[in-house]
C-alpha cells in the first residue's frame, strides 16, 4: 500500500511539473512561428516603402516628361539597377579593400586606446584583451540578420530581395487594385474612411522616405568632405558608412562613428577628436538644418518615442527591425491621431507628413 501511495504521489508531481513544462513549450513555439511570420510581414512592409518610392518618382516623371507611367517606372528602375551597377564594377573593389584594411585595425586601435589610458585602472575592465572579429563581421553585412533563421542563408537572402523587389515593382504599377480588394472587408460605410486613412499613410511614409533619402545623400557628402579635410584615411568608405547608417534617426549616426574612431585610433589617437566633433558636428547639421528644410511638411517625431520602437523592434526583430522601426513608427502616428484623436475624441489635428485636417 505504501508503494501505492509513493507511486500516486510521484505521479501527481511529474503532472504539476509537466502541465507548466508543456505551456511553456508551446507558449515558445507559438513564439517563434508568430516571431517569423511578423519577419514575413516586415519584408512586404519594405516592399511596401520601395513601391511608394518607385510609384511617387514614376509619377514625377511621367509628368514632368509626359512618357506613359509604366515607361517612366522602367526608366527608374534602370537608371537605379545602372548605378548599383556601376558603383559595384568601378567602386566595388575598393570598398572591399577598404572593409579588410578596416577589419585588420581593430586590434591595432584597442591596443593605442589600451596605451592612451595606460595609467587608468579601469580601461582593462573596459578594454578586451583580444577581440573576436569573426562575431563581429560574420553577419555584419547580411541584410536579413536576425530573422528567425527564415532567410539567413545567401539563397534566403536573394530570395528575400527578389520577394520585395517583386512586391515593389507590382504595387507601385497599380496600388488602386490592392487597396480597393482590401477595404472590401470593412462595411461600406466605414470604407471610404479606410481609403483617406490608407492615402494619408502613404502619403506621410512617401514623404519620410524623400526626407530621408536626400538627408543620406547630405549627412554622406559633408561626412566624406569634412574626414578628407581632417586627413582621416578611407573618407569616402566611411562617409558611405554614415550615409547608409543614417537611414536609421538617432543610433544610426552614433553607430556610423564607431569605424572611423577606429580608423583614427590605429593611425594616431590624437585624430579621434576630430572624428568626434566631425560627426557631431554633421550630426547637428543633419538634426536642426537639413532634416527641418527637407521634410517641411511636418514628418518629424518624438525622439523618445523613436529610439523606444527601435530598441524594441532590434530586439525582437534584429537588423531588420531597427531598419523599419522609424517608418513603423510613422504609420503608428498616424493610426494614432486619425483612428483615436479625431475619430474618436473628435479633435482637429495635423496629420503627419500632410498638411490636410
């Protein structure tokens, strides 16, 4: 009877064990499998912005030129798929060169700025003695990192760009067809709604992807200048840098620094300074002077809230997360205050990227 007993109460703690145990699997499970179809949705998102991107510029072109929409849009792509062209034949090699060059002085700069605090007890607690480099390029370059392990892979990877390039290319053509299938699931009374709230999303994202385009283009030029003025090596690879990682508001910028400190360091650590005022300086330039000038029509956004969805989004979602987080976040804002401060509440409000109430 005792062996009974024991063996009843052993039972009933493996099922107590084993219930929690379960939920927690599935709970991971479900995790995961809602994890990566949220990657799915991010990528057709970014085909989303670059459907925008080709349609405005299409339409600009059209008019302005008076060819047929689709031409101008095959005109577009061209002239983009010509100069990713010519930029990886003429400049390509060179940027490669200049990443190894770079790669290679990582352990020559840590060791400069081990020497530059000689006398400070702390650096060593600060400063690695050896540096894995294989953790820090393995993946550096991978446009998908982090994505659930759907598209990591360099086939995951061409996959994923022909995905959003195809989603790109037919949206742009006509959106009107998407749109109208999909304001179909709503009531009829609530569809012509859908319709000004979907135009005014595309319309602020339009008008961020602009913005940011041409701030790029900006931060990058007086990046390169201004390193080449100050005599810091690999100016034009490290304003590339800074105009790609400027894409990103706020960690973007202060993430581009951190190869030409390295530069600086491994050449001479007293050039680190100007590392830093340069990239503050281009860092204020960009914050109060170009982006105000370029996105005039009020795409601006709480920087606390901003750097809140991108460390949130990084986390979840990796490289790609961050990547989209500012864009999210537009169309965030913008649900916000037609959804629930106007509709709802009933106030007059500025719609973000638009001068419409």
């Amino acid at each position: 009877m005792e062996s009974t007993s024991q063996t009843t109460e052993l039972k009933q703690i493996l099922a107590k064990l084993l219930i929690p145990l379960a939920g927690i699997t599935l709970f991971l499970l479900l995790f995961n499998i809602i994890k990566s179809i949220a990657s799915l949705v991010l990528l057709l998102f970014l085909g989303i912005l670059l459907a925008l991107l080709f349609n405005g510029v299409s339409n600009f072109l059209s008019q302005k030129s008076r060819l047929p929409f689709g031409l101008a849009m095959i005109i577009f792509i061209l002239i983009i798929l010509g100069m990713l062209a010519g930029i990886g034949w003429y400049a390509g090699p060179n940027l490669i060169e200049q990443y190894k060059i770079l790669r290679e002085q990582i352990p020559s700069a840590i060791n400069n700025l081990k020497d530059l605090f000689a006398n400070r007890g702390w650096s060593e607690y600060l400063l690695p003695d050896q540096v894995k480099l294989d953790q820090i390029f393995s993946n550096g370059s991978s446009f998908v990192t982090g994505i659930a392990g759907i598209f990591s892979t360099a086939a995951g990877f061409l996959a994923s760009l022909f995905f959003i390039l195809f989603v790109a290319v037919y949206l742009a053509i006509d959106p009107d067809i998407y749109l109208n299938n999909l304001i179909k699931i709503l009531a009829k009374k609530r569809r012509q709604r859908a319709k000004e709230i979907f135009s005014m999303l595309g319309n602020g994202l339009r008008w961020w992807l602009i913005g940011r385009i041409a701030s790029m283009a900006v931060v990058g030029i007086l990046t390169t200048v201004l390193l080449f003025i100050a005599g810091i090596h690999m100016a034009v690879f490290l304003g590339l840098i800074a105009a790609m990682f400027s894409f990103v508001p706020y960690i973007g910028p202060t993430v581009s620094a951190i190869p030409a400190i390295i530069v600086a360091l491994s050449d001479e650590p007293a050039k680190v300074l100007y590392v830093i005022v340069i990239y503050s300086l281009v860092q204020f330039i960009e914050s109060y002077f170009i982006t105000p000038l370029i996105q005039e029509r009020a795409v601006s956004m709480p920087p606390a809230l901003l750097i809140t969805v991108q460390v949130l989004m990084g986390l979840l979602f990796g490289l790609l997360g961050v990547l989209l987080a500012t864009p999210l976040t537009v169309v965030l804002i913008i649900l916000v205050q037609t959804l629930y401060v106007h509709d709802y509440h009933g106030d007059e409000i500025k719609v973000l990227g638009s001068h419409t109430k």
